[in-house]
C-alpha cells in the first residue's frame, strides 16, 4: 500500500476519524473540476456536513530531487507533501459557467442550472484530456452543483431572473455576470487588505521594500502596491482576462509610472555595470598582451652574461674602489 504525507483541514480529519458523526459526499472521494485560472483538470474534495459543504483542492509540493520522509523508525519512499486546502466554490464556478457563454464578449441567454451544467459537462468533457484518468466527468460536475456552498456561492457571479409573468412559478434562470463577479472579487481584495496577509509574508514585505515604497514620502504608492499584490494574490484563481478587468477597477496608474521610471533605472545602471566589466578585461587584456609581447621582444644574453650573472661576488672588491684616492 502507498502511503503518503499530507496537510488536512480539521473537519476533513474528524470525518476521517469519526464516520458516524459525520456525512461525506460520494464517501469522500475526490472529484475532478477545471482549474479555475487554468482549466485544467484538477482534484477537489468535497465535504458535506449537517451544517453545511466545503470544497478543497488538492495541491502537491513535490521537491527537485528524490526524497523521503522518516516517521519513527518507517521511511516513507514517496517524498512529496500533499495539501488539502479550502478554496471558495465561486472560483471553480466560473469555468462551468463561462464553457457555455458567448465567446464575442455578449451576455448571452438566461438558462436553467440543470441546463447550465449540462451543456457545461458536455464541452468540459470534450476539451478536457483524451487520458481518462484526467477527465472531467459529468458526475463530478453533479457532485459539485449538489452541494450547498456551490448553490450559495452562484449567486455572487450570476444574474438571476426570478418566476414572473413570462417564466413558469417554480423556474429560475441564470446568467453569468463578469461584473458581478469583478464586484465580489473587490471585496476580497479589501477582506485580505484588512486581514494583513501582505504584512504577514516577509516574501511580499521584502518584495515592496526592494521598490522603495516603504520609504518616506511614498505612503499613497505603498497603499497602491499593497492594493496591487492583492489583486495578484486573487489572480491565481481566476482567468487572466478577468485578472486584467480587476486590476483596471483600481487607479494604478501613478504606481505604474514609478515602478517604469524604477525598472528603466535599473536596467540603465545593469548595463553601466555591464560596460564597466567589458572594459576592465579589455584593459587586463591589453596590459596581458603588452606583458607577453615584452617577453618575445627581450634580446637573449650571451653565454658569458648568464656565467656572470652567476658568479659569487662575495669578498671580491667593488671597481669603484679601483678609482678611490689613496691616503
């Protein structure tokens, strides 16, 4: 049997632990879904309790080189880390709900869920990959619109027609809303702006101490970067064309003066310094030659110079005695 290390959430341990107590969907079994940036195939774990539903995703940490855990006196021969981490259920609704949008940039019709999520299945099914272990399964897709966090996240990305004079009493219709979405996706970016993520990451400290907006005087361009982190933050988990919508919500554009006005500086002192170095070998190399060819130059002594030059003089007077007067 393989066995594997992983970080779990607390709930989806106490399942583990205590079956009786706690319901899982599908007996916990993962669940393949598009990627929510990328739409790739991708595992999610859905868990359903009497209080409510989760979906986490599976992330793998697999190190360059082989490695191995050691537990007490056991080595695990597979070195990778698998964590499950909760990620919000809007994120993964929006490549079902774009699959079956106009691609011209047009709202497209009002359509039921079951509609929705059919057709979805269907595209998601064809594009998705010929190996069969990598597929998106319409019975996945069921498994996620089935749970209550799916059908309480829909409304934050989608508009919504309710029963009236021309729909039937107990139809509901949907439509994806990218404006809807980029609203929800702006109060994210205030939540993790008042949650102080960016302070508590010395990787993200250090990256806007190395622009200098933690220098006097540039507290609005600190306030702006930290804006624009979080939206990088957030980007992870939604398409590039929406990442670009979000970020063209915000005024970055004294931000992004500074940070070309800095870049541009950068890149003129990497190339003095680049010119600097050629010129230095160009000069050791000079002087290199100019020694080498000094060498070759130099007129070769005759024997009797050499026999000379070995001789002991020690005791031997020097010629200049020779002219000395005498007292």
């Amino acid at each position: 049997m393989t066995i594997q290390i992983g970080i779990l959430p607390d709930d989806i341990i106490h399942t583990i632990l205590d079956g009786n107590t706690v319901q899982r969907v599908n007996n916990g079994s993962f669940i393949r879904l598009p990627h929510p940036r990328t739409g790739l195939s991708a595992l999610f774990l859905p868990h359903q309790t009497p209080s409510g539903s989760t979906i986490s995703e599976l992330q793998v940490v697999e190190p360059i080189n082989s490695r191995s855990w050691f537990i007490g006196n056991e080595i695990i021969a597979d070195g990778r880390l698998l964590m499950i981490m909760p990620v919000d259920p809007a994120f993964l609704l929006v490549p079902i709900l774009r699959s079956v949008s106009p691609r011209n940039g047009t709202p497209g019709q009002f359509r039921t869920l079951d509609d929705i999520f059919e057709e979805a299945a269907m595209k998601l099914d064809q594009s998705s990959s010929k190996d069969s272990t990598e597929a998106i399964l319409t019975k996945d897709l069921a498994t996620f619109a089935s749970l209550d966090c799916c059908k309480d996240s829909l409304t934050r990305l989608v508009d919504i027609r309710l029963p009236s004079s021309d729909l039937p009493s107990d139809i509901i219709v949907y439509r994806f809303s990218s404006t809807k979405f980029i609203e929800y996706l702006k109060l994210k970016v205030e939540n993790l702006l008042k949650a102080d993520v960016i302070e508590g990451s010395k990787t993200l400290m250090r990256s806007l101490a190395k622009d200098g907006l933690m220098e006097d005087g540039n507290e609005d361009l600190l306030q702006a970067g930290r804006l624009k982190i979080a939206c990088d933050l957030i980007a992870q988990y939604i398409p590039s064309d929406l990442h670009t919508l979000l970020s063209a919500s915000y005024d970055f554009a004294e931000l992004d003066v500074y940070l070309e006005k800095l870049e541009e500086e950068r890149r003129l002192k990497a190339q003095e310094a680049s010119a600097n170095t050629r010129s230095r070998k160009k000069v050791v190399k000079k002087e290199d030659s100019k020694e080498k060819a000094d060498k070759r130059k130099a007129p070769k002594q005759s024997q009797g110079v050499e026999k000379l030059k070995k001789a002991n003089i020690n005791g031997m007077a020097k010629l200049s005695t020779f002219f000395t007067k005498k007292l």
